[in-house]
C-alpha cells in the first residue's frame, strides 16, 4: 500500500525555529523612516514586543523555541501531518506526486497559532495585559484570541468590515474566546473615525484595520500590538510549519520540486518554504516555488520599493513588492489575500528570481472550482485562501500531465473553510 501520510511524534518536532537572515546573500533593507514627520523606526520599541523586535534583526540561525510555549504547541496539536494526495493525482491522471501539509488541524483552523501564541507568550512574559490587533479573514484574530485566553490575556481585534459583515460564526469563535471585535474602519479610534465618519458602510481593508490597533495600544500603556503577518519575525516562527515538512518528506523518501502556498503578506508562504529556500542556498537544491494569489491584490506584481505597512503611516516603511499603502481592492472571498505589500524576506526573494507568482480572477469561480475538486477527492474543506494554493498545485500538476513529468509538488493547505461555506455558496452559486 502507498503510504498516504506521515505524522511526526511530539518530540520529533523543531525546538528552533529557522531563521534565514544569515542564509541571504545579500543584507535585507531594513526598515527606515519617511523624508518628513516622526522617527517612526525610532517608535519601534513601544509597536512591537521587546521580543519579538530582538528577533527582527536577529543575525542568528536558529532561535530557541521556549519549553513552556513548546508545551502551548502541543495543546494546540502539533505537529500537523503531511498527506499524499493520492485521489487527487488520480482523478488528475497526472504522473505528478502531490502533498499537502494540513494546517487546517489546528483548535482555531489555521497556522496562525504557530505566531499567535509566541507572542501572546512573549506579551505575558513583558507584563502586558492585553494586545491589540487587526485581522482580514477572521483566521489571525481567532488565533490571537485564543493564544491570549491560554495566558490569561485580553485581546482586542479589528476586523476588515467586509469580511466581519458576512462572518458571524467566526465573529462569535473570537468572542467565545474571551476577544473583543470592532468592525473596521471603526468609530473606536481617532483614525477609524476619520473613515467612519464619512461612511458607515466602508468596506476597510487590511492596512486600515493594522492602523487602529496600533493607534489603539499606543494610547494604553498595558497593551501592545501583534502583527499576524509581513514582518521578519512572524515568518520566523511559521517556519516550524517548513522544518516539519522537511523531516516529513525524508520519511516519505522524497523531496519537493515545487512548492506552492496561498501569499496576501506571505507568513503561511514564508513559514511553508523557508526551511528549503534554505536548502537552496546551503546544499544548491532546485526548487520552484509559486506564491498564489488574487488579481484583486497581486502585491508580487506590484513594485520593489520601500511602503508604509498601514493606511495611517504609523509603521516605519519596508523594502517589499507593494501595490502602494492606500491602495483601493474590492473585497473577495478569499480576504487574507487581499493586503497592499508582502513581506521584506519574501519581496526579496522574488526580487531575486527566487520566488514567482500566479494571481487568479478576482471572481473566484476559477479557484473555487478547483477547490471543489480537491474536497471531492481528498475529503477536507480548505479556507478560501487555501483554495488558492490548492489551484496553483492542480494547475502545476495538469502541466505535468501535458509534459509527463514526474515532479514531485508539494502545497500548504493553511486553514479550514469551515466558516467559510457561505463564501463558497455564493461564488459556485451552491443551493
């Protein structure tokens, strides 16, 4: 029988996480100021967890993961299986491997708990008693809420309106949670007000909601910020999801030829990949890796310069592929997509040729179509973002079909979709 799946035990898991700072060739550009107004670089420290900054710029290969947030990791149930897809590759008659890492089995749904509980560690660690944030999906604000019940703290999210509008079950997972939720842009801040005021219906966007959590946990000396995505250190502790994987495909005697994840500011791609981009650069392995995204936010289309990471201007500005701060998208289905820039490490990596991009039709008829025939034959229902990364490896493995390569492609499925079936009703017009 083929072996359809490998699960490491606990102890198997990595104890560090990877960081790939060392492993660039070239320094990454740091963050820097604007030519006019406040020394937003110099406002670091009170953004971001003392922590976590230390880990920004860290210059070292591999960061210790704490004993106690490893035991956080296993209430959470990690590690998380890599499965053969094998139905899939027959119904595909393709002579293509497929797998997929199963972030989807996480308390919240998705990877975002692998960075929500580091840093809800790290706030409770620093004496803070509650840390404000910002989420598009709804998949980033239900794992901090979460991490920060585990604690012991609060937790306040601002959540794209559009997305917190058709996204009640999930709305109410948070608050079960112990998080309060505001729809963003919201009349709770000085800047949300400036957008509310104006119209009470605004749509938000990612960068919007990003603006009021930072306004917000400055203004309260026992809060601070997390950030779900973009920044260095988020994607460091997502690449636990990568060194798994790679001890899992050592297991299945195999190794990827290509890999694919699902990109809004790159955290499930960055955390997926690294680990081999790694082994690109150390050990000259050949690897193809395809960020998946929307025409409604192909930030890796976009240009190679330095960006605010908020609407408002309160961050400092990032090296990375931006389609510009205040840029207009229309919402999707798929809203974790839909984010201005990608993250520093990433935009580098496609500056290089590294890393390449797909972007399907905003409609997503295309996407979810080929989610639907993932869920037929592999039996697991994908948030709509991983839909994408499961598109990108279907189409992958229908060229191979073409080509009779037998690549071997591998794609990270990084949340489930079951708070997201009304998404799928509405674009594949289910009844």
């Amino acid at each position: 029988m083929v072996r359809r799946q490998v699960n490491l035990n606990f102890n198997e898991i990595p104890n560090q996480w990877y960081n790939i700072l060392p492993d660039l060739p070239d320094p990454l550009s740091p963050p820097k100021d604007p030519p006019k107004g406040p020394s937003r670089v110099a406002n670091l420290p009170k953004l971001l967890l003392a922590e976590c900054l230390k880990q920004e710029s860290s210059t070292e290969r591999w960061i210790p993961i704490p004993e106690e947030l490893m035991g956080l990791y296993a209430q959470a149930g990690r590690p998380r299986p890599l499965f053969r897809a094998l139905n899939l590759e027959k119904k595909l008659d393709t002579p293509a491997k497929l797998y997929y890492k199963a972030e989807f089995f996480s308390p919240t749904g998705s990877h975002k708990v692998n960075t929500a509980l580091a840093q809800c560690y790290y706030a409770k660690k620093e004496g803070y008693e509650r840390l404000t944030t910002e989420t598009g999906a709804g998949q980033w604000g239900t794992a901090l809420a979460y991490g920060a019940a585990l604690v012991g703290l609060k937790c306040t999210i601002y959540w794209v309106r559009a997305v917190y509008n058709w996204k009640k079950d999930r709305r109410n997972f948070m608050q079960l949670l112990g998080g309060v939720v505001y729809a963003s842009p919201s009349p709770k801040t000085k800047f949300g007000r400036s957008l509310y005021s104006k119209n009470k219906k605004h749509p938000g966007s990612l960068g919007i909601a990003i603006s009021e959590g930072l306004e917000d946990a400055q203004n309260d000396p026992n809060a601070i910020y997390s950030l779900g995505s973009v920044l260095n250190h988020v994607l460091l502790h997502q690449t636990i999801i990568g060194l798994e994987t790679q001890k899992q495909f050592e297991i299945f005697d195999d190794y990827p030829d290509i890999m694919i994840s699902c990109l809004g500011g790159g955290s499930n791609f960055g955390g997926f990949v690294l680990p081999f981009v790694g082994d690109v650069f150390k050990k000259g392995k050949k690897i193809k890796f395809i960020a998946a995204q929307s025409k409604v936010a192909p930030n890796l289309s976009g240009e190679y310069k330095y960006d605010f990471a908020d609407y408002a201007e309160i961050t400092p500005m990032l090296k990375m592929y931006t389609l510009g701060h205040r840029v207009k998208m229309k919402p999707i289905r798929g809203d974790g997509l839909r984010y201005h820039g990608c993250a520093p490490i990433i935009s580098y990596l496609r500056h290089k040729g590294i890393v390449e991009n797909i972007a399907y039709p905003g409609d997503e008829k295309y996407v979810f179509s080929r989610a639907k025939l993932f869920i037929e034959t592999e039996g697991y229902l994908p948030a709509p973002e991983s839909a994408y990364s499961i598109c990108a490896a279907i189409d992958e493995a229908l060229k191979c079909k073409e080509s009779g390569e037998k690549k071997t492609i591998a794609f990270n499925i990084s949340g489930h979709g079951f708070m997201d079936i009304p998404g799928y009703r509405e674009v594949l017009k289910l009844k």
